[in-house]
C-alpha cells in the first residue's frame, strides 16, 4: 500500500481541519477481528474539493459521507476517496479490522502463564487506519471521543480515563487534541497499582502473571515518575495537561516504550522477573523519564511532518537524562548515556545511511521509520547538551517555555522552535543549527603530548562545529590537569597539558559529540591506569574511545582485549561493565577476529568474568553482571550444568528464572542442550518469557540439522508474533561454525525480504537486523548484500537494515585486514 507522503499531507492539511474524533470499538468478537465505528467531523476551507481517507479494514460494512453512502468497493490502496466535500462534513465508517501480532495496530497475545488474552494499540508510524478510519498524518490533530465494548472480565485504559458504564462497556473521557498515532487503547485482565502525585491520578499496569513483579517494582516507578513530574514543571512551566497519567506494561511490545499521551505503553520484560542491577533500573528508569517528557515534546506539541522527529525523540532523550541526573537517586546517569546511546548514535554517524539530526530526509511517512535511530536519539540529546552550553541553561529553559506555549495542542518544526530560542537568547542561532542540526557527520578529537588538540571532521560532511568541552590528564588514578575551552577551529594549543601524564583524554567530561582517538602512550598505559581512575564520566569517554578504535579500525582488537582482561575486572560502575561486555561478546569477538582467535578470546573473557565475579561482594551488582557475563561465555560444563539445575548458584540469583535462560543458551550454544533438556527448563517456565528462551535455545543449537530448523522456524512459519521471530533470529547466529553458516548469508538475501507478505514494517526491519549474517565477515557477504538492496521486492525499511548492518560488517573486515 502506498505510503502517504510529505506533498499530499501538505495538500490534504491545507484543506481540511479535523474537529472530533468518536471512536467505538468492539474488542469481544474472538481472537482475530474487532469491530470498529469512527464516527469523524471535519471542514473543508475550499468546498466541492476532494481528499481522501485511510482506512485499512478487513471489510467494510457502512461508508457514508454527509448522509450519502459510499460504496467500500471505492477504497483502494486503503485510501477512501471523499468527493464533493461541504464547509462542514461528517464521514462514518464501521468495518471489521484484524488484530495483529506483530506489535503494530491493535495487537492482541495469549499469555501462556495462563492462557489470558491482551489487547494494546501501537498506532505508531501509520498503524491507525488498521484500527479505526481517520486522516493518518501528525498535523491533523483532534480531540477523541473513545468507547470500547470488551470482554466483561477484561480492564479497559486508553488515553481519557476510562470508566465502566455497564458490563463489558468502557468509555474514555474525551481527550485534548491528538494525533493519530498516539492513540491507544489497552484491555485485558490487567492487574494495577495507583498513587496519586500533584493532584495527577497515577496508574502502573501490567498482566496478571506479572503482579508480583509489578508490585515489587512499582514503588521505586512511582518514586521516579513523581520526580520526573516535578522537575518537568519546574523546567517547563506548564502543567501536564492530559489528566491521568497510566503506564501500561504490554507484551510483545516492538519498541521500548510509546508515550502515547495519558497512557503510556511499555515493553514488559522490565518488569524484571529476576534480580535486576542499578543499571537495569537505571535504564527503566530514564525511558520513564523519556516517555513523560514525551507529553510536553511531541503530545502537546506535535512535529508537523516525520522530517522534524527530532523535535519529539532529541529533546525526550536530552531531557530524561537531564531529569534523571538532576532529580533521582541516579545522579551518574549521564555515565550510562556516554557508554550506551552514544556509542549506538556514533555507529549511526558511520554508517551510510548517516542524516542530520535535523530536517532528515523523510518524502513518505514510512521512510522516516528508518531515521528513528542513534542519530535522532542520542546525537540530537547530545546537540541539545552542546546548545545548552552555548546559550546556558536558563535560557534554554526559557526558550523551551516559550515554544511549548506558542505551539501548545498543535504542531511545531525546526524554524518556530529557533525563533522561540532566539528571541530568548537575543542572537541568531543560524550558524549553530547549521553546523550541529542541519549537516551530518561526527568529529574525531584527539590530544597529543604537546597539548595540540585537533578536530578532524569527515570530508563526506563537512561543517565547523564549535565544541564546549574539557580535556584532563590521569595518572595513577588521579587526576593530574583539567582544562576547559570552546574548540572552533580545527587545531588548537591548549595551556597546561601535562605531557608526563600517562593518560591523555579529549573531552574527558563527555560533553561534546565527538569521537576521540587516545594517543598510543595513553593507550599503552590504559591496562594499568584504568582500574585506578575514579571519574566515572572518564573512564567512559576511555572506553568509548576504545570501543570505537576498534570499529575504526584504528585500535588493534588485540590491544583492546588485553585492556579488558586487565580494567573490566575492577570496573566498579555496573553501567560501564554490562555496555562494555556487550560490546565484545556481541560484536568485537565474533567478527573482528577470526573463528580460531574469537574462541580463544572468549575463554580470556570468560576468565576476566570470572575473575570479577570472585572479587565482588556476593550479591551486588558487579557480582550480578560478572555473573551473567561468565554464564553466558564459560565452557566450564560442571558450573553450567550445576547452575541450571540450580545448584551453587550466585547469591541473589536463587530463582532467577531469566538467569537460568543464559545459562541453558550456553549450554546449547555448546551443542550440550538437546530437545529435551530445553523442554524440562521450559516446563520450569511457562511464561511468554520462557516460551521466547526456549526458540532462542533451540535456534542456538550448533547442528546442521537445528540450523536448518531453525531458519525454516524464522522465513517460513506465519504464526510467530514479532518477538517469537527475534527470539530466532538472536539465536540463529550465536553458535555454528562458519563453514555451516555460510550458505545462510545467500538465504538470508533471498528468504527475509518476503517476511513483508505478513509482518508488519516496524517488526520487519527488527528481524532484518537480527537475522542479518553477521558472522560471515568475507568479501562475498558484501556482494550478496549489496546485489540484494538493489532488487525492486526489497522495502526501503528492509534496505535499511540492511545496510547498516553491511557497514558494520564492512568495519569488521577493514580491521582484520588492517591487524591480522
């Protein structure tokens, strides 16, 4: 179906204005279809023109417009013609829609805990005409009138509160002004808990196989989601405007949250079943704070067109770290944002598929589904950080006030957003926008042993950012020279650089966009000067760069190894040791070395792990992470049989039914789990969670005979939900030789573009991603990969993820050749 693109929202917002939404929906008619009524009063500026409404039904029973009916033979590529129109018009529409089970649209899941069904919407990119009929574009923002008929044991939420009026009947009171997207509706035999906070009803959901997790971790929620509240208000000045505000856990979710307003949706494996460190909670914590600062950027004022994303998903990243830091527990919170989103926004900068974080390439609604990435994110947040420091943060502050008032209920974009800056600050922001929001590409920082600090920008880009930052020497542990300065050119002498110390770090205080190269003495030294740094932010920014080197293919993925054995050992932030250990089990281990060098690595991991976890204090978070890193890395098979069967294990990781998942995949990565020995831990966990374990297990199986099922499981069967599909892919890929594999590289070409018959875009690109053959790093992946994205059957979405994965294998092969 065509997507609607840039023009034709242009054209179709210039003629009608939408002024009431009602919707009815009947959620008790089985497990596959709904019924759905949209009853919609818009105007016309220009009468006896046409438009067109979206709606993508399953049928159609009743079309009238204006009284007249409308033959439903006339909606074609899901779009209903609407001729002849008045000054004011009223088009209703009842049809049959189908639930989906790819997270998009009105979703509907079996919990097998206990056979309970769930039902939310995710009307996210253009989801909503599968749900009720509208005009699907974010500038046509209108009030919504929203009734649900649902089984009578089931709790409707949505956006309005929701009441009871008879059994089985729901209505939602109306809400202010949405767009289409943000529209939900969930129902099911939710369990809840409520608080009240500033005179905002509170409301946290979830399944009701989860209770006891959500009422383990409901009161820290609750305490976060007051705090955000509070500091939003004092930042903001202007008043959450939505009246209830509901979290809703939700299963099967694609995304990680959805801050749709009044009611926002979350991804419920955090609800964590097990024991969860600081940094898991860390991590809920600030999508908490990024969902809510959602109400103010992107729900009362909305981005007029996709190209604008960033209005919306920069400023709820800046802030939720910013909340978090200045108003929770979680202090250090900018730590997890340097060594996690920047370093997913850094690997964005280096792919091909690079944009600016402003004003990014978007001519059809579907296609700014790719630009909802590390760059929109984490590089926008990390822009907005840069933009404080040049203009201060009351004025920016003031800034932002000013632009919510003005553009409050209705819909914003780059140039309104300047202006109301602007008029705060006293000075053009032209120059500024251009060089950090308006061009693509990420600097390079480095600091040499005379104090020469240079900025190499990328010749595919080339801008003159201006850099606020510092750069600090350590030895031994302390810190020997700080200094602060504003970089606008591309090499400058900066005064007080100790040349002695043994570690040189470029924007040590992490507070620029930039990647930094680490001269060869402060790399040399970082084995034995990183374990006794105590500035968190630096030992970052040192890990990052690292990290980054090797992606670069200007650090030696052997060097960087020998610098975690000897530093990831004693890393005490829990943050830096999960993101860290991540990023060399997951990437640099099983592509940036050969078959024959990654299992020997592994083993060096593994003893690091292990190491860690002997010297930590038992159940603490360093003990937790070290102890899933070892489970997860070890082919010591007495400690992974004993652990799966629940013996000897770690403190605080008694019961932990996820833990026991890594330990079991490891067995069966090792080719030490048969069918059998999966199905008796699955019998131990019957929920969604085990059942997705128990494919990941099974997909992870070495044998030629389990690869096979396993792809056959991922390209072939329609019945698995978008999590079912990740499940298999993430396993697919994680054991097997290369020889065995490799055929998989040509089938994943031919076999993963025709998913998009039956799984939705959103979910489709997540599995193109997974399933992409990571491990075959040779010259031919790249052919095959590169002949693919050029076939007419590929989607754009898919293309995508295509090529990003391409440049990161691309990577990967650049350094072996450069070190092996």
């Amino acid at each position: 179906m065509p997507s609607l693109t840039r023009d034709e929202a242009r054209q179709r917002a210039q003629l009608i204005s939408v002024d009431r939404m009602e919707v009815d929906l009947d959620l008790d008619r089985g497990r596959e279809h709904f019924g759905s009524n949209a009853r919609i009063t818009f105007s016309c500026s220009d009468p006896g023109q046409s438009t067109f409404l979206d709606l993508r039904a399953v049928s159609c029973e009743l079309i009238e417009l204006n009284g007249i009916r409308i033959d439903p033979g006339t909606v074609v590529d899901g779009r209903l013609p609407l001729t002849d129109l008045a000054a004011d018009n009223v088009v209703e529409v009842t049809a049959t829609m189908a639930f989906s089970r790819d997270g998009q649209g009105l979703h509907r899941s079996t919990d097998p805990a206990d056979g309970e069904d769930y039902v939310y919407g995710h009307l996210f990119l253009d989801a909503a005409p599968t749900v009720f009929a509208c005009f699907d574009q974010p500038d046509l923002k209108a009030p919504y009138a929203v009734t649900v008929h649902a089984p009578q044991e089931w709790v409707v939420l949505g956006n309005g509160r929701a009441t009871q009026t008879s059994p089985g009947r729901w209505e939602l009171s109306e809400t202010l002004p949405l767009a289409t997207y943000f529209v939900t509706v969930c129902a099911g035999p939710w369990v809840s808990v409520r608080d009240e906070h500033d005179g905002i009803p509170l409301g946290i959901h979830a399944r009701r196989s989860l209770q006891h997790e959500l009422e383990t971790h409901a009161p820290q929620m609750f305490e976060v989601t007051k705090q955000s509240f509070d500091h939003y208000h004092r930042t903001f000045d202007v008043r959450y405007p939505f009246g209830d505000y509901d979290q809703v856990f939700v299963p099967e979710f694609n995304a990680g949250a959805m801050e749709n307003p009044g009611c926002v949706t979350f991804r419920d494996p955090m609800l964590y079943r097990g024991a969860a460190t600081r940094e898991q909670i860390l991590q809920r914590s600030t999508t908490i704070a990024h969902e809510m600062a959602h109400m103010w950027f992107g729900d009362l004022v909305t981005m007029r067109w996709w190209d604008d994303l960033w209005l919306n998903e920069s400023f709820a990243e800046y802030m939720c770290f910013a909340a978090t830091a200045a108003a929770t527990e979680f202090t250090d919170s900018w730590v997890e944002f340097g060594i996690s989103r920047k370093q997913w926004g850094y690997a964005a900068e280096r792919a091909p598929s690079t944009h600016p974080v402003a004003g990014a390439p978007a001519p059809d609604a579907r296609s700014a589904l790719a630009n909802f990435d590390g760059i929109s994110y984490a590089k926008g947040a990390a822009v907005l950080r840069q933009l404080v420091a040049h203009i201060g943060e009351d004025t920016f502050n003031a800034g932002v006030t000013a632009y919510l008032r003005s553009h409050e209920h209705g819909n914003g974009e780059l140039s309104e957003f300047l202006a109301a800056m602007e008029e705060v600050h006293g000075s053009p922001l032209d120059t500024w926008s251009a060089a950090w929001l308006e061009t693509a590409g990420v600097d390079v920082l480095a600091l040499d042993r005379d104090g020469e600090l240079t900025r190499t920008t990328p010749t595919a880009h080339p801008a003159d950012r201006p850099h606020a930052l510092d750069v600090a020497g350590f030895g031994e542990g302390e810190e020997v020279f700080r200094t602060t300065l504003t970089l606008d050119t591309d090499r400058v002498h900066v005064e007080g650089v100790r040349r002695d110390a043994p570690v040189l770090v470029p924007n040590a205080g992490d507070l620029t966009w930039a990647q930094v190269d680490l001269d060869a003495q402060s790399l040399a030294a970082l084995p034995h000067e990183l374990p006794l740094l105590t500035d968190s932010t630096a030992r970052s920014v040192l890990w990052g760069g690292v990290l980054t080197g090797v992606f670069r293919a200007t650090v030696d993925p052997r060097v960087a190894l020998d610098v975690f054995t000897a530093a990831w050992p004693h890393e005490p932030h829990d943050a830096l040791m999960t993101r860290v250990a991540s990023a060399f089990t997951d990437r640099i281990l099983p592509q940036f070395l050969t078959e024959e060098a990654a299992d020997e690595a592994k083993d060096r991991v593994a003893g690091a792990a292990l190491m860690a976890f002997r010297g930590a204090e038992p159940g603490s978070d360093r003990a937790l992470v070290a102890a899933r890193v070892l489970a997860s890395t070890t082919t010591d098979e007495d400690r992974l049989d004993a652990w799966v069967a629940g013996q000897s294990l770690p403190e605080g990781l008694e019961g932990d039914s996820d833990f026991r998942w890594v330990v079991l995949q490891t067995l069966a990565r090792l080719g030490l789990a048969d069918e059998d020995r999966i199905a008796r831990v699955e019998a131990l966990d019957t929920t969604l969670s085990g059942r997705l374990a128990g494919l990941t297990a099974r997909a992870a199986r070495p044998g030629r005979q389990e690869k096979e099922w396993a792809w056959s499981e991922l390209t072939t069967n329609r019945e698995h939900s978008n999590y079912e599909l990740n499940a298999l892919a993430t396993g697919f890929w994680s054991s097997g030789t290369v020889e065995d594999l490799r055929p998989y590289a040509a089938r994943y070409v031919n076999d993963l573009p025709h998913l998009a018959e039956w799984v939705g875009v959103d979910a489709l690109d997540r599995v193109t991603t997974l399933a992409f053959p990571s491990r075959i790093v040779e010259p031919a992946t790249v052919d095959l990969v590169r002949e693919a994205m050029k076939r007419p059957d590929v989607t754009s979405g898919v293309r995508r993820s295509m090529g990003d994965e391409l440049s990161k294998l691309e990577e990967a092969l650049l350094s072996r050749s450069r070190w092996t």
